[in-house]
C-alpha cells in the first residue's frame, strides 16, 4: 500500500488481482530462511549461531531470486501499450509487495529466529503430531516417487528427449489446427446487452418512436429481461451516428444473474436477433454484449478497407461482406455505409433550360425553397430572433410527381414544369462518406459467436487478401484486434526482455554461464504446459 500511495495506483480490479496474486509468493523468501534456520539448529546450534550461519549461506540466493521475480514483472510495466496500461498496476502491486517480502526475510524474520527459534519434536501421541507426522510421510512418499521416475528418465534419455520432442510439436500444432483462439478481451457475461435498431431511412421521428416503443414492450415480455431503456433518434455506435437521426434507435437491455437463467448473454442474443428480426418487419437488428469494461457497441472484428477509388472501394466492400457471411461463427456482419439513403435525382438538361428562358440559379432557388425551405426572413420578439422557414406543405412534396410537376416562371411569364428540362428518377445516394489517411474507405465489421475473434480473422485475411492485393485494397485492422496486435508486438519484446534479464540474475547466483540455462529450459516446457490447459478448457490466448 506504501508503493501504491507513491505512484497514484488505486484500489481496482487490477491492482486486487495483484494482491491476491502476490500472497503465496509473499511467503516464500520466509519460508527458505526458516527452512535453513531450523537445519542449522538440527546441527546443535543455538539460535543466534543458526540465524547467522544460515543467512550467510543463502542471504545473496534469496536477493537473487527476488531479483528474478521482479525483472519478470518490471519490463511489462514500463513498456507503452495498451496491454500495458491495463497490468500496470497488477505489476506493480506485485513488484511492491516482493519488495518488502524481501525486506522483511532478511530483517524480521531473522531477528525473530535468533530470538525465539527452537526445534519442535512432534509428538505422534496427539491428534496434531499424527496429523504432521501423516503429512511428513506424505510429502516423503512424493519425493521418493518423483526420484524414481528421475532416476529412469535419466536412464532412459534419448527416449525423453523423443518424448518432449513430440509433445512439443503436438502442443504447438494446437493453434494452427483451431483449439486455441486469439482474441483481445475475454467474453464474460455482464447480464447486459444492447439493441440497436436501423429502421427505414424516411421514417419520421414519430414512427421511429412508435416503433422503438414496440421493441420496447416485446423486450419487456422476455422473461429473462428486467429492465429496458432506450434512445431514438441516436446511437452511441462509433460506426452509426451519434446525432440526430430519425431512423436510428438504441435500447439497453438488463437481465437477471446468470444463475436464473439457462443460456449465457452471448448465446442469448444470438437467439434473441432473430425473434426481434421477426417482430420488427422494417427495421434491421444487430445485439450487443456488454464487454468486460462497460457496455459497448464494438464489433468483435473490424477492418478498414481503404483505396484511391471510391468505386473500387465499394466494390472490393461488398465482395469482402460476402466472403464474412461465408465465415461459420460469424455474425452481425455490415459495412459501415449501410444501405444506400433514397433521393430523388434531378439532371437537368442545360440547353432545354436555357430554351425555355431559365438559369440554373433560378431553378436552385425554387427547388430549395419548395423542398428545403429559405430561413433568410427573421422574427424579432424581446430581443430574441427566430427564423421564418418558408417551404412547400408536405402535401406538395410527397410524391416524386410533386417534384417533376414543380412550376417555374421563365423571363416571359410562361410557366415551365420541371419534367420538361429535366430528368427526374427515384435513386439512392451514399449513407456516409469516409475517409482514411485521405482515401475513400469503407470498415466492415463483425461479431463472432463459437469461435475466436483471431480465429475469425485469420481465414477472412486468408480468403480476401488476394483479390485486395489485384483491386490495389489495403486491409488495415482496426478495434480491439489492432489493439491486440500491437500490445502483443509491445509484450513480446517485454518478455524475451524479462528472461534475458532473468538469465543475468541467474549468471551472478550460479557465478557461470551455463549452469542458468539448465534452469531457463524450465520455462518453454511450463509455457507448453499452459496452451495445453487453454486447449482443455476451451480457453482463448487474451490479455
């Protein structure tokens, strides 16, 4: 707690996991010191004679092994990353407390051994002497096991060696062949998920209520949900507007505790799509899970298409849209423009215009002043000025006849329609337009259910990234995949810094070079051991 005060670290769900951590090992310096304490005095010393003998002995050991302890942690703690930022003070509080364990197992714990150490003899007489002496027994039957099998492996090498060889191999192959999946932030069930509804792009505010008020009540119905509160006319989507937009909605959706219910929130809302699809005929559907740190929008996968044509862009979109959908396990998967907005296009024909007495600016301001309405006029009430918006009723404006048949007076007083210059068709135009690093772009975006986001990605990458390459698209990875891709390249470096470092601790114990690697071999064999366990619980490599 003294480390955390110095440097501004807060009690949170990192630095408590930190503390939680660092407990076992907290003891472990004491409980050497003591171990080597009580085999001294086992040789007849005193207390005083077996503290100081003892600590002689291994006081440099049991700095160097803190030392170790620390530089696993220290090197993650500095670098700068994402990843980094999240465990920082998980490091920290662990790098603290060894610290002071160190402290304390070679101050107090040796002060209090030369005071009040003695040898205890078990009496086996006693329940608690039967019950040490059981577990002394115990512990000596392992040790013995464990020496046996030592001692045929060392007979035995050239088979071990095949043996680790093998293992290897097929632990590794576990992540090309799909058992191990990669993906930024693990799924956890927050009991809290959100719906966000696209309706039809003419749709008024009023109906987009009406129709949000009709999800609203079929949400509440579910027995699962408890609570809905929702937002129309907006979104807090980074890949939706944020603004006002009638045909855009947001409900926000609890649940109750996982253990009244049978299905976890993702498998819920896989099914949950589909029903509200259903019930809602003119609207789009896409459910989102509340992630670990907050309700959240984001898709699972997120990439940017970008090109130096529009076209071309849109196009290689719509292709990559397909090959996502072909994806199993993927779901909810759009592109950031959506469907196109319908308008209605006019093209005028200049010389027809011009024939008929008219210019182009005379025809922009009627067209504006019918459909979009001239705000230059003001009203003036108690030092407040309000526009005057002058426009055509909606009645005159419904239809696109009503647009084809909007009158013009030309320069002699006759009457021209606008159907008689121009081309006037229904047609749809860009939802939005985007850019990156100053080039058309398009994202597209899609959450995975049953595998991993990496997963995922990997066969889409595999799938489109020829045809990119010909079409001249650059694939850039945004979202939480990006984020995972370069704090992963950040914590690389960082561990293969902490072991190097570790190896130099190791060097000025053993005062050689070689013997440290016999230890340092220890360590690809532990991580062996830890992708098989994430393949048997089905556990993707995140943060």
């Amino acid at each position: 707690f003294i480390g955390m005060s110095l440097f501004h670290f807060t009690l949170n769900l990192m630095s408590l996991l930190g503390l939680s951590v660092v407990i076992g090992v907290l003891v472990d310096d004491a409980i050497v010191v003591i171990e080597n304490v009580c085999r001294h005095m086992e040789m007849g010393k005193n207390a005083l004679q077996a503290t100081k003998d003892a600590m002689s002995e291994i006081g440099y050991t049991v700095i160097t092994v803190t030392i170790v302890l620390i530089v696993v942690f220290l090197p993650i703690a500095l670098t700068n990353s994402l990843v980094s930022d999240i465990l920082r003070q998980f490091c920290g509080v662990i790098i603290f407390a060894i610290l002071f364990s160190l402290l304390g197992s070679l101050t107090l714990v040796p002060l209090l051994t030369s005071r009040y150490g003695k040898l205890d003899i078990l009496n086996e007489e006693t329940l608690w002497g039967r019950m040490m002496a059981w577990f002394e027994k115990v512990v000596k039957s392992f040790g013995d096991w464990v020496a046996g099998v030592l001692g045929k492996a060392l007979h035995h090498k050239r088979w071990v060696g095949l043996t680790v060889i093998l293992l290897t191999v097929a632990i590794c192959a576990l992540f090309p062949m799909g058992f191990i999946g990669f993906e930024f932030m693990p799924k956890v069930d927050q009991s809290e998920f959100t719906v966000l509804l696209e309706m039809p792009k003419d749709i008024s505010i009023e109906k987009s209520s009406a129709q949000v008020a009709y999800a609203e009540a079929w949400l509440l119905d579910q027995p699962e949900i408890t609570e809905v509160v929702s937002m129309t006319g907006l979104t807090s989507s980074n890949n939706k507007s944020n603004q006002g937009t009638p045909y855009l909605a947001e409900l926000r959706c609890r649940m109750v505790p996982p253990s009244e219910r049978s299905k976890s929130v993702h498998l819920y809302i896989s099914g949950l799509r589909r029903a509200l699809t259903d019930y809602l005929v003119d609207a789009k559907v896409q459910v989102y899970a509340a992630t670990l740190h907050g309700s959240g929008n984001n898709a699972d996968i997120e990439y940017v298409l970008t090109g130096p044509k529009a076209d071309s862009v849109a196009l290689f979109g719509e292709y990559a849209l397909d090959v996502m959908r072909g994806i199993p396990g993927t779901l909810q998967q759009q592109l950031s423009t959506g469907s196109g907005r319908p308008e209605v296009e006019v093209v005028v024909d200049r010389d027809r215009m011009s024939a008929l007495g008219l210019s182009l600016d005379n025809v922009g301001l009627t067209l504006q002043m019918a459909f979009q309405g001239n705000t230059q006029m003001k009203f003036v009430r108690d030092d407040y000025e309000y526009n005057i918006n002058i426009k055509a009723d909606d009645f005159y404006r419904s239809s696109i006849d009503d647009v084809s048949s909007l009158t013009f007076i030309n320069q002699q007083g006759s009457r021209v329609t606008l159907d008689q210059f121009a081309d006037v068709r229904i047609g749809t135009g860009p939802n939005r337009l985007e850019r990156y690093n100053r080039n058309p772009c398009v994202t597209i975006s899609s959450n995975v259910v049953g595998i991993s986001a990496g997963e995922a990605s990997r066969e889409f990458l595999d799938k489109v990234q020829q045809k990119a390459d010909d079409m001249d698209i650059t694939i850039e990875t945004v979202g939480d995949m990006k984020s995972m891709s370069d704090s992963m390249s950040v914590f690389a470096i960082a561990i293969l810094l902490s072991i190097a470092l570790m190896y130099l601790a190791l060097v000025l114990l053993y005062n050689n070079w070689t013997d440290p690697l016999v230890v340092m071999f220890s360590i690809p064999f532990s991580i062996l051991g830890a992708i098989l366990a994430l393949a048997l619980s089905a556990t993707s490599l995140n943060i």
